[in-house]
C-alpha cells in the first residue's frame, strides 16, 4: 500500500491509497470519531457533523467514513485525486479545531416518537444506515427490518444474502445492533431475529 506525508503544518496527515482505486484514508494525528464507525452516502445524513457536511461541499466527494482517526472519501467516478485530495486537507484542516469527535447527532428517542411503528423503524433505520448496514453490505448480506413494537421495546429483524445463512455471523452483529440501539435509540430495546428459510 503507498503512503504519503502530508506537510500541512497542522494538523498532520497521513494520505494512504487503497485496494479501491476511487477510496483513500487520511490518517489524522487525533480521533475523528470516538464512537461506533459512520458512514454518510448524503449531506442530508450528517447535518450535525460540519466536518462532514463541509467535505460534502466539495465537489467529487460521494462517500465518508470515520472512524476513530481515520477518516475514508469515496470519490465519484468522474473526479481526480489529483484535484479533490488537497480540498480535502484543507476542508480538514479548517474545521478540525471545533470538530467534535463524539458526533451528537438529534436522534429521536423512543419518547418522542409516538406515532406508531412505522416512525420508529424509520428511526431505527436511520441508526443502523450510518453504523452496521455497510459492513453487513460489504459482506453481501442486508438487513431488512420487519417490526417494532413500542410497547415492549421488541424489534423484529431479517437477514438477507450471505449474513442469512451464516449463524456466526447472524449471532456476532445481532449483538453489535442491540448494543447501538441501546446506545443511540433506547437502552431497554430487545433485538429478535426472525427465522430464515430453511431453518425449521
């Protein structure tokens, strides 16, 4: 893999190219995110993070994912690194003084959606868009949600692709998604894997 320096003064860059020709990770000397990993694909989806929203800005930019002090840009097809890696830096550069790493985002709680569970699945969604489902997409796999029910905190799931046949895999993000939930969405939600084909 080949790396370069980047003499930015501050903060220090770290730009390393990937197996993915249109990916690069910009390895920073400080945390970006403290928390779980997060992937915005809109700048609709990351309004609370400036950072971000100003990478958006951009032209070129198509995807970002943070994690701890890596940040990945996905470019669009018809950009150049040679163009888009330096407004990269700089947009860092710029905004990494008042960047928080925690990210707040205004998540609504189970408290105030009261609508019906129609809007807490879109909640919930939302949740699970920008932390577990692209690395469950990145092994072929999705997951659907089936129901929630207010009433006792119980979520409904369903694995599709190759994450529906694997039951480690199924037990090993089962957990990872219950334990976001209870982080983001509710502490008291209970996650439930409906049955797959075949399996009774």
């Amino acid at each position: 893999m080949k790396t370069q320096n980047v003499s930015t003064g501050q903060p220090d860059i770290l730009v390393e190219t990937t197996a993915h020709p249109r990916a690069r990770k910009f390895v920073l000397d400080r945390d970006l995110n403290s928390g779980q990993p997060v992937t915005f694909r809109r700048v609709d989806e990351c309004q609370h993070v400036p950072l971000a929203v100003a990478l958006f800005g951009e032209t070129g930019v198509a995807e970002l994912h943070f994690a701890e002090n890596v940040l990945v840009v996905l470019r669009e097809r018809d950009m150049d690194w040679d163009a888009l890696e330096p407004r990269v830096r700089v947009a860092l550069a710029a905004h990494l003084g008042t960047h928080d790493p925690a990210m707040p985002r205004p998540v609504k709680t189970a408290e105030q959606a009261q609508r019906g569970g129609t809007e807490y699945l879109s909640v919930i969604s939302d949740i699970l868009d920008q932390t577990i489902r692209p690395y469950i997409h990145s092994h072929g796999g999705e997951l659907d949600l089936v129901s929630y029910s207010p009433e006792d905190q119980r979520l409904s799931v369903s694995y599709v692709g190759t994450c529906g046949t694997c039951p480690a895999a199924t037990d090993g993000t089962l957990q990872l998604i219950e334990a976001i939930l209870r982080d983001e969405f509710d502490p008291r939600i209970k996650v439930d894997v409906l049955d797959q084909p075949g399996d009774q």
